[in-house]
C-alpha cells in the first residue's frame, strides 16, 4: 500500500526514496529518519485518438487496423487523470512551504577549508591505536566532512541512525545523516551551502554538488521525559494521564537525549568518526549482533507514543532479516488499535515505504498476523479474510512478482506499486456501474471506496488514484476481456505501465503469458474465448461524426445519390 509522491513531514527523520506519496503531516515527526525530498513526476502527455478517427471517419471503416481501441471508460478515466493532475499542480503551488526558506545560491557546494585549517579527513585508528570501528572509505565523503567541520569549530557532531545501523551490518547506507549539539543558526553560520527547512523543528540541509544533500539535525529531547512534573500533577488534578501520543518534539537535548528518545535500539547508535568509535547509549550493539529489534525504554509506552513505530518495526524485520524481541511484539499487537489515531498521510506513507523496500511480501505477511491490514488497506485484509488459503497465495504471488522487480532495480511509480497489489481484488470483484454524477466507469467499490479515502484523508494525490484506477482498468483489456479494433490503445500514455502490471499477473499466476509475449511483440493477442466487445460490455457507443464522401463527376443528383448510398454501405459493414 512516492510520486513519484511526497508524502512528507518536515520534522521527520525518515530514510529518502526515489519515488514517494506527497504528505505534510501535522501530527508529530517519527524518530531518526528524513522526510524524502523527491520531486514530482511529470505530468503525462495528453492522451489523444488518432488523427484520422478525429477528423470524422467511422470505426468500422478502418479495417487495417484490428488492435484494441481505447474504449470510453479509459477515454473518461484519462479525462479524470488530467484534471487530477491539474488540481494537484495547483494545490502544491498555493500551499507551498512557508516554514522553508528561500532556495540556497550555491556558487561553490564544496566545503572550503578556513586558514590554516588542517585537512578534513577522518582517522582510521582509534586513539589507542585499534582500527577504527567502521572504515571511513565506506562513508560517504561530504558526510565526513560535514561533521569534520563542525567538530572544527567546537561542536558535537555524530553520524546517526540508519546509516550507522547499516554498516555495522555489512550494508550500504541510502543516506547519512548528522546529529550535532550545533543549533540549526549556526549549522547555517559554518555552511554558506545550507538551508534550513521544518515547521516545528528545523533542520539544515547542506547542499554538495549533484544535488546531494546532508540532513544535520540538532539533538532533541524526549518531552515526556522532560515533564515527569507535569505529568503527575495532572495525574493528582483527576487527569488519566493514559493518552501518551506524542503531538511535538520540538525540545532540545543532549546526544544521551537525542539516542534514548529514538525508536528502536538498532536505530539510536552514534558514529564518532574523529574517534573511530561507535557510541552505544541505548545497547544497540547487543541486539544488532543477536539480530533482534527492540524498543528503546519500556514497549508499551513507546507504543502508544507512536503507533507508527508498528510499522516501522515491520519494515527493518523484513529489510534486514530480523526478529522481533518478544515483549516488543506484543506491545505491536496491542498498539495496532490505535493506528487510526495517527495522522492518515504518516500511515500512508510508512505503508507505501513497504512496498517500495523489495519486501512486502514478508512484510504485508507480518502486518496480517498484527491484525493491522483492517486499518491500513481494508481491501486487501477482507480478500485474504472471504478466499482463505488459496486467497492469500494469490495475494503474496502478486507481492513477491512486485518485490523481484523492485529488487531488480526498476524504479516503479506508486500507481503501479497500489495497482500490482489491488489486482487479484480487482479480479475478484466486478466493477460497479457507471456513476451518473461522475460520468465514468469504476473498478470495484471496495478499490474505489479505498482510493476515493487516500485522497480525502491521507493526501494521496488525486493523480496517483487516478492513475491507479486506470492501470486496472486497462487490464481488461490487455487480458482479452475487452476487444475493440483501432490501435489507439497501444499509443496511450499509461500502456507500458499497464504491461508492467498485467506482466506481474502473469508471473504471479501463470496465465496469460502468450497474450503478454504478443503486447510485448508489437502484436495484438487474439482474444480469449467470451471476450466482450466494448459495446456489450459499455453500454452504447458513441458515434462518430462520419464525413460525407465528395460528388463526383458535375455534382449530378445520380452521382451524388451514388456516393451517400457508399458511404452508408461502408459504416454498415
């Protein structure tokens, strides 16, 4: 369950992904990690009929052609996805982010050494002679300089995080990130290549040439920690003091601070990188070498801080092959009920960043044992509920032929990631009738109802559902269901990410491969046996203005009686 979308919290620490869901949640931000910076996608070309059929002849005439036509639902759907992607262009340039700053001048990304100023260059060994716990050839370069340089000038400056957790695993960081006890003025004040950005929390990007970008982020304090005080007076003034959801962080603190108010132990180790030390505040080092994923302080409360950290420690379990200790699993199962009390673009999000990791296989497999499929995609949880054993080995096939080509490397918009999901519930269910109000064809309620509730309340940009609607819907199609007869179909703008998908279905269940061959050839697949032609299956065509042939000869009554007698013959036929 990006695009590309950009589902985003300005405050949150989340790892950066190519392709993301735009978002700004309003919420509270989530424990170490960045909200992605990607940019939109481009907008598709206009869709339009071929040239020829515009200019007045009739379908039938056109018998050179005997590929699929675009039939009026995609024609309708299309239409829709213009205007979405009108709408979200407009809506993102009135809201904006005013909390941002103006853009950087960068003249010189490159960091440049004061007078005198000896060579930014991290130690291999540690002061006592040991090598250092991680090797510097395996960070990233500005990274290093980044911290380097705040050490520089007096500054506590750690990498942090994911990235740290990854190396000391064997793997290869997406990003490094920066903790400092430096305020984010004068992170600025040392980086004339910096901007800072975030509502409540600012943070610095330092900006380095090919776009990359370094996130330093000040130490911060967990508030509950801070306010024990307050807590208890309200406790005596007759308040619960049950409801823990975290609604701001926005506190200052030290780097002990900064590692215990981090999620999960993997997730809260520094990286001195002057000292060649890892900095273990919270036993990180422990689970990382028994490979388990634990809460940082007592599960039941960091649950309920956050019920997003489900999800979260659904993702590392499946990403890096670990188990989840015992006592932070259940604090999991008991937390699932108050997911919906999480802003529903944070939801999404973390969903979304599952399915993107080349694991949701295994992942969606662990969210559906949590109980936790009911909140985040109800479709999905209800298909596997009604068609038992056989339901979820369809499911998962369709979520491991994703994850392969994820893994492989292809880099796949968010619609086609929903859409490769939703297939086998699409397939199930029948499409309902067209709406009269909206004037287009539907997949079936239960997608719609879905689509239709990301765009309202977890900000799920109208193009993305749009675009998703249609790659299901053009299924049909590409499986022979529908037969039309002119090639426009082929020259639409979605047509190859509609073969991406209905290339996934036939690798998840082995139907279907000589129709896929065939698309992929340039050909037309015969269709399959009771296929519908699109009149039976849409209601009445549309017809076309037909084009009235010349007179011949002087214009006399018989000849023209001739030509009209023609070109009726031909419509007919």
């Amino acid at each position: 369950m990006s695009s590309p979308l950009d589902l985003t919290d300005s405050e949150e620490r989340t790892e950066r992904t190519e392709a993301q869901v735009p978002a700004d949640s309003a919420e509270h931000p989530s424990e170490h990690e960045t909200p992605s910076r990607a940019t939109p996608a481009p907008a598709e070309p206009p869709f339009a009929a071929d040239a020829a059929e515009d200019d007045g002849f009739d379908d039938d005439d056109d018998s050179e052609d005997a590929g699929p036509e675009v039939s009026d639902e995609i024609l309708a759907a299309t239409e829709a996805l213009k205007a979405a992607e009108a709408e979200d262009a407009q809506a993102a340039a009135e809201a904006g982010d005013e909390a941002e700053e103006p853009e950087a001048v960068i003249l010189e990304p490159e960091l440049e050494p004061a007078a005198n100023e000896p060579e930014l260059q991290a130690p291999t060994t540690t002061r006592t002679g040991e090598p250092a716990e991680i090797d510097p050839d395996e960070m990233d370069p500005d990274a290093l300089k980044v911290v380097l340089r705040l050490h520089q000038h007096g500054h506590q400056a750690y990498l942090v995080g994911g990235c740290v957790r990854d190396l000391l695993l064997g793997k290869k960081p997406k990003d490094f990130d920066v903790a400092t006890s430096a305020h984010p003025g004068e992170v600025r004040a040392i980086f004339r290549n910096c901007r800072l950005i975030g509502r409540r929390f600012r943070l610095a990007h330092v900006y380095f040439k090919g776009g990359k970008i370094v996130e330093v982020s000040t130490f911060r304090a967990n508030p509950t920690e801070l306010e024990p005080a307050a807590g208890a007076a309200g406790a005596e003034e007759g308040q619960s003091g049950e409801d823990l959801l975290i609604t701001h962080d926005n506190v200052f603190g030290t780097a002990q601070q900064d590692a215990r108010r981090r999620d999960f132990t993997i997730n809260g180790l520094f990286y001195d990188a002057s000292e060649g030390r890892v900095i273990d505040y919270v036993r990180g080092r422990r689970d990382l070498d028994e490979r388990f994923i634990r809460t940082i302080g007592d599960p039941e409360i960091r649950m309920r801080e956050d019920p997003v950290r489900i999800l979260r420690a659904v993702r590392f379990a499946a990403k890096l092959d670990l188990d989840i200790e015992s006592r932070t699993y259940a604090a999991m199962e008991g937390a699932v009920e108050d997911l919906p009390r999480c802003a529903p673009a944070r939801l999404l999000e973390e969903t979304f960043r599952l399915i993107r990791g080349g694991v949701s296989a295994p992942a969606l497999k662990l969210l559906a044992a949590l109980d936790a499929l009911k909140i985040l995609l109800p479709p999905v949880d209800e298909y596997l509920r009604e068609n038992g054993k056989e339901g979820e080995k369809t499911f998962y096939a369709f979520a491991q032929a994703l994850d392969k080509r994820v893994s492989a490397g292809e880099v796949l918009d968010d619609a086609i990631l929903l859409a490769a999901l939703l297939v086998p519930i699409s397939r199930e269910q029948p499409p309902v009738e067209e709406s009269q109000d909206e004037g287009r064809a539907s997949v079936s309620r239960v997608i719609e109802d879905l689509l239709a509730g990301f765009v309202e309340s977890a900000r799920l940009p109208r193009r993305i559902a749009e675009r998703c609607r249609m790659l299901l819907l053009m299924q049909r199609t590409l499986s022979g269901e529908r037969r039309r007869k002119t090639g426009a179909f082929r020259r639409h703008p979605l047509f190859n990410e509609a073969l991406a998908v209905y290339a996934m279905t036939v690798e998840a269940t082995g139907e279907g491969r000589e129709a896929l061959e065939a698309w992929q050839a340039g050909e037309v697949p015969p269709p399959r046996a009771g296929a519908s032609s699109g009149a039976d299956a849409e209601g009445p065509r549309r017809k076309r203005r037909r084009r009235r042939r010349r007179r011949s000869g002087n214009g006399s009554g018989e000849g023209g009686g001739s030509g009209a007698s023609s070109g009726s013959d031909a419509g007919e036929g």
